[in-house]
C-alpha cells in the first residue's frame, strides 16, 4: 500500500534507532563528579578483591626487611587494603617471595602455596627472587622461583626499596580489576581446566626433581640466525 492509501490520520512507522554508543571513561567520571556511579557486577567484584589482598607474613632474606618496612608507618601499606600480614597461608592472598630462594627451601615455598587458597598472588621481590641475583652461579640457588610458581608480578632491584614494593602492589590491584570472570583470561579459580596446585619438587642426586614446572615455565629456545644454520 502506498503512502497515499494510508487513512488521514494514521501516523507513520517511527525511524530506527542507532544503538547507544558505550560510554567513555570521561563520560563516566563527569557522571561521577555529578553523584552517579556506572559500574557493574564484574568491576565491583574486582575492585573488592584488588583492594583486600592480604599478603603471607613470610620472608626469605634481606628483601624481606625492606617488605617490612613497606609495612611501617612511614610507607603505610594500608593505603592500598594489604596491611593484614596473615601468619597462616589458608587466610592470605599474596605470596611475596622476598630474598634468595635456595634449592633446600624452594619445595616448602611451593608448599605454602599449594596450601594459600584461590584467588592468590605471586609477587617475585629482588633480584635473588627473579634470577638467582648475585648467586645464580651458585649449585644451591634456584634461578627464578617462577620456575616452579606462577609469578605475577616482578620488581627488579637488590633490594628494592619499599617504594617499589607499593608500585608492584599497584600494578598487582591494576591487574586484578582488569580480569574478567568468564573466558580463557579468566582467574585461575573460576576456571575448571587449570590446575591450581603446583607440584612440589624433590631432592634428587643432584638436583631437585623435577628441576621446573613445565605448565609455568619453559627454557627458552636458542635463537639460530638463517646463515648459521
């Protein structure tokens, strides 16, 4: 039926509607100037998590005393929700390894992770932690304890200061609230097809068995140029 056959009265369809366009990250901080807060159930629930991660009262060697005073009144690691050291791995989130991890001690660092409850974190604090440090010549000293555990964040440094601790801390909250909770980039523990715990190493003749965790880390490959080949 043409235009013309339509009865007098009659009003026309109304025009689609062009989908709203999301809204910026400025749009959503003028809102918030103005008393409105956009957010939804994914960025609450990761804003609560990256603002309560209580960290394992553990340390290794000197690294350790730096943690210690990221804790101290001066630095006030309270800022940031992780003033809680807790003396037991079932009531903490983050694992920070601060020192030299030796051979002797690596299967119960592992252990105490195992035993810390998902969600949970892994901060690598100084060189010693990262690499072996000034010892990873030595027979006795792992070379990075992301050998074995998933590490989430490293902070470089012999020692590093508390200042970086806090800057590793930030970027480990940035982390967090950037996880979704479906998909492949999921959290370990939302997931049913990763395996949580890590296998805890033994001493063998001469060194641990088994020497690395092949799901977390991998040797790098040597890089053959085309005319040496």
């Amino acid at each position: 039926m043409s235009d013309a056959a339509l009865p007098p009265d009659s009003a026309a369809a109304p025009a689609a509607t062009p989908a709203s366009e999301p809204i910026t990250p400025a749009q959503r901080d003028d809102l918030r100037r103005q008393g409105i807060l956009l957010t939804s159930i994914e960025e609450l629930y990761n804003w609560g998590r990256s603002h309560s991660v209580w960290p394992l009262n553990f340390g290794l060697a000197c690294c350790a005393i730096e943690m210690i005073a990221a804790s101290m009144a001066r630095f006030d690691i309270a800022r940031f929700g992780s003033e809680v050291f807790r003396p037991s791995p079932r009531q903490a989130d983050l694992l920070i390894v601060s020192g030299t991890v030796t051979k002797k001690m690596a299967p119960q660092v592992i252990r105490l992770w195992n035993q810390m409850p998902e969600p949970k974190y892994c901060i690598a604090m100084g060189a010693c932690a990262i690499s072996g440090g000034p010892f990873k010549q030595g027979y006795n000293v792992l070379k990075g304890i992301d050998r074995f555990i998933p590490v989430d964040i490293f902070i470089p440094g012999c020692p590093p200061r508390p200042e970086a601790l806090l800057h590793g801390l930030v970027q480990l909250q940035a982390k967090i609230r950037g996880q979704p909770l479906t998909g492949p980039d999921a959290p370990r523990h939302l997931r049913s097809d990763v395996e949580c715990n890590c296998p805890i190493p033994e001493f063998g003749a001469h060194d641990l068995v088994p020497t690395q965790n092949p799901t977390v880390w991998q040797p790098p490959q040597p890089i053959v140029r085309p005319d040496k080949a």
